[in-house]
C-alpha cells in the first residue's frame, strides 16, 4: 500500500514505523522543522516540511496514486480540512482524520447515523473522511473492555464469542511453572491455547517446546467462564469489584462511566458488571470543583467526590483504600501512574491506569499497575485496523507493538484455502487461534487438523515484520 501521513508526532512516527515495517510505501509530512527532522532520522521514507494541507506539496509526495490519507496533526481543522480537499479531488483514496474535539466527533457520529443511507449511497461521506477517530473515545473503550474482563491484564475480546486473550503472570510453584506447553494438558483439564510468552523483556510466539516458568507473562486464548480457574492454576485469585473508584471526572471518566453504569440488557457476565449492579458501589473523585458538580448531575447514582485523591487521610477516612478497583483516568498520565501505584501500596485490589503510550506501560507494569491503557497506541490500533483492506475485520498490537493479533477472512486465492493448519504450521512465524465458519457463528479455538475454507474468519498472531506477508496469505491479494 501507499500511505500519506499528515502529522509527523507520536502518532504519525509510530504510525508510520509499522507500515514501513510491512513494506509499505509511506511519505509523511508536517510543517515543524525540527519535528520533520527528528522524524527523518527514525524512519526509512519518504519525509517533506511543508504544509500538509496544500493540494500541490500532497501530489508532490504521491497522492494521486496514494491508497490512504491519515491526518494526525495538532490541529483538528487541517486534518479535516486536508481530507475534504483530497476527497474533493481524489474521492476513491481511504481517508482518516485524528479528531480531538468531541463535538466534531459526536455531531459528524450522529449526522452519519442518522442519514445512513444517503451517505452510505447518495453522498460522499462527511467532511471527505471514511474514519473519525478520538482519541479519548479509543481510552475509554479500552477501559471499560478492561473493567467488564475483570482487570486481569490487558484482555483481547471477539464478538459473538466467549473466548478471550487475557494476559496472565505464572507465579513460583504454581502448577505451570517448570512445564513445557507440550506438559500442560496433562495438568489440567481446562481447554486453552498459549498465543504468545512473555520472558526477561522478550516476547516470543511458543511452540510444544517452549518451556513456562515463574515470572513468564502468557496471552492464554481461553473462554470467558475459564479465566478463574486458569488464574488460581497460575497462582491468581480473581475477585468480584463490588466496590470501584473512578478517579477523573474528565472526558474519558465522563465516557468511562457512562458505559459502565448505563443499563444494559441480559445481566450476567460473572466477574464485574455487565454493567452497573444497585448493590455494587461506584465512586467517582475529582479534585475540580466543576467535574466533580457535573458528574454528580450526571450520575445520581453514583457516589461523587470533590477531593484529592492523591490525599491518604481523605482515601482512609472514606474508605477508598479497601475498593476492589481503582481507575485512574485523568489527563494527566503520569499521575495516573503515581496515584495507581499509590493505591495498590494501601490495599486497593486491581489498578487501571491510563498512560501516554506503550512504553509507559511497560514502566506501569513494573509498578504494579494491574492494567496499563496506552492512550497513543490504542489511536494507532484503531487506525491501523482501518488501513488493513476489507479483508481485516480488526487488528490489535499486543506486548509494545511486537506482535500483532490479526481477525480478517480467508479469500478464494489465499494460499490456506482447503489446508489443515498441520500442513500450513510455521512455528515462530505466525500461529493461528480461532476459526469460525460464518458471521453467525461464535469463534472456536482451532487445532493441527483444523482445515480452512474460503470464506472463514479466523484470528492469527504474527510478529509484526512478518503481519503483513501472513496477511495477504490468508486474505489473497493485497487490498486497498
């Protein structure tokens, strides 16, 4: 593919990095001297100062014959502004616009819905853009899907299914620790599969071979109603959250408790809401005078506080320090560190915190953060996952961008079509998880006899260098 990248930040490097990685053409731009230099020195592209708004510098570096436009810049305007002029001129190129005002968002989500068919058919889409994406809306997913999958680590879902990834630490002499994957089964009885392992830093795609220890991290593709009694095998308990704090009354709290205590119909997932129960106790603290008043209007039924929460006489004398689950959700992401840290050393059960990126993660990690939600990487997940082609369905980076976890759909032409994975097994290079045979079906985990057909969904995880190759195995063709 050839992408266009406006914006060369965080975003737009990290962005650009794994497209290059996958061999494909990209050229980024951004007006910022020293941001474009800096940009130049990490990446092996395509990279101009200049205005990334203007028809003439975009066909300079190959729009006309670019698959996709990602605007990430700093300003909202000219990432929409830019995608409706290429639009204007370019109608068939992919176009992603990064928004951070929630009003553009929301007012261009509701316009889109609400005249579906005409846009869907009649129009081009709004503003020229095919995907919106918002920041604070990606976190504030990634947190509530954290929360209802029992902060266990960060947990990858798939619909109509009850299978899960969830990541999981094996503890000194729990009964995995000195097995090989080969030994497991003769351990337990419960069904799962080991996706990838985590030793020392170095996360690697396992084979029958490799051997877990005590301190090892697993990604275990396991069923929802499993996870329990996987994680006390592993040296875990899980805990019921009857009580939870949330702390940040801010945008991405305000969206976070929303989905959380809204009503949702056929009540029963077994480990925190689905969603907010009367008998469960929700807190949410900000030390803004306005937030906090907002977010009492906003939720009566929830318990608001005006304080500090960073205040350990406040946290005792109210209890706090004896929650199951805390969230750390301010815009401030390296208090959100300190704070969750903090809350866990006073006795709170599970910490969420939200953080900048990937690397602060790892940093949480080591400080005992349950689950860390990079917020810049959860942007570049949700905009990768659009870039892939209609083939993928979605796309999730896992362990700082090392692996990526891949659901797309097998094509007529696709190298797979009418093997069983014994015939197609590359250890070390990809490994594939889940099948489904139609939309309808919920996903099953898959075996060396399982064989696959033209028109089934499977989910695979790859290294990322080799993500894009799998791909176009699977799904034919490279699409646009």
């Amino acid at each position: 593919m050839r992408i266009v990248i406006v914006g060369a930040g965080f975003t737009g490097v990290q962005l650009a990095r794994l497209l290059i990685n996958e061999k494909n053409q990209v050229a980024i731009i951004d007006n910022d001297e020293d941001t474009i230099r800096h940009a130049g020195n990490q990446l092996d592209c395509t990279v101009m100062c200049a205005d990334g708004n203007n028809l003439d510098t975009l066909e300079e570096v190959g729009i006309a014959k670019a698959d996709a436009l990602v605007c990430v810049t700093k300003s909202d305007e000219i990432n929409m502004i830019t995608c409706s002029l290429v639009d204007a001129v370019y109608p068939d190129i992919l176009k992603i616009a990064r928004v951070r005002n929630y009003a553009y968002y929301v007012n261009t989500e509701s316009a889109q819905k609400k005249h579906s068919n005409e846009f869907g058919s009649k129009h081009r889409p709004l503003y020229g853009i095919n995907y919106m994406i918002h920041p604070d809306i990606e976190a504030a997913n990634a947190i509530v899907k954290a929360v209802e999958n029992g902060a266990v680590g960060n947990i990858l879902t798939f619909d109509n299914s009850d299978l899960e990834i969830a990541r999981i630490t094996v503890t000194e002499g729990c009964v995995f620790d000195g097995i090989s994957l080969k030994d497991i089964r003769t351990k337990v009885n419960i069904k799962f599969l080991v996706a990838y392992v985590e030793q020392d830093g170095v996360t690697s795609l396992p084979s029958g071979e490799t051997n877990i220890v005590a301190g090892n991290t697993l990604g275990v593709l396991i069923s929802k109603n499993d996870v329990s009694s996987l994680l006390e095998l592993c040296g875990a308990v899980q805990k019921e959250f009857k009580k939870v704090a949330l702390i940040g009354a801010g945008r991405i709290g305000t969206i976070v408790a929303d989905q959380i205590m809204k009503p949702v119909k056929n009540v029963g997932f077994p480990r925190f809401i689905n969603r907010f129960r009367a008998s469960q106790e929700f807190t949410i603290i900000d030390s803004d005078d306005k937030l906090a008043k907002a977010a009492s209007e906003r939720f009566p039924d929830a318990r608001v506080m005006k304080a500090d929460a960073s205040d350990e006489n406040f946290l005792r004398e109210e209890g706090i320090t004896s929650y199951d689950l805390a969230i750390c959700a301010t815009h401030n992401h390296e208090m959100n560190m300190v704070l969750a840290a903090y809350l866990e050393s006073l006795g709170v059960g599970q910490t969420i915190s939200l953080v900048a990126s990937s690397a602060f993660a790892g940093i949480a990690q080591k400080l005992g953060i349950d689950v860390p939600i990079p917020l810049r990487d959860a942007v570049v997940d949700s905009i990768m996952s659009h870039l892939r082609g209609k083939a993928v369905k979605e796309i999730h980076t896992v362990t700082s961008g090392h692996l990526e976890i891949v659901e797309c759909v097998v094509a007529a032409d696709s190298k797979i079509n009418g093997k069983m994975l014994k015939e197609i097994s590359d250890p070390g290079r990809f490994l594939v998880l889940l099948v489904k045979k139609t939309v309808a079906e919920p996903y099953q985990i898959v075996n060396g006899n399982t064989k696959i057909a033209s028109g089934d969904h499977i989910v695979f995880i790859a290294n990322s260098e080799n993500c894009k190759k799998v791909l176009e195995d699977f799904s034919g063709k490279s699409e646009k």
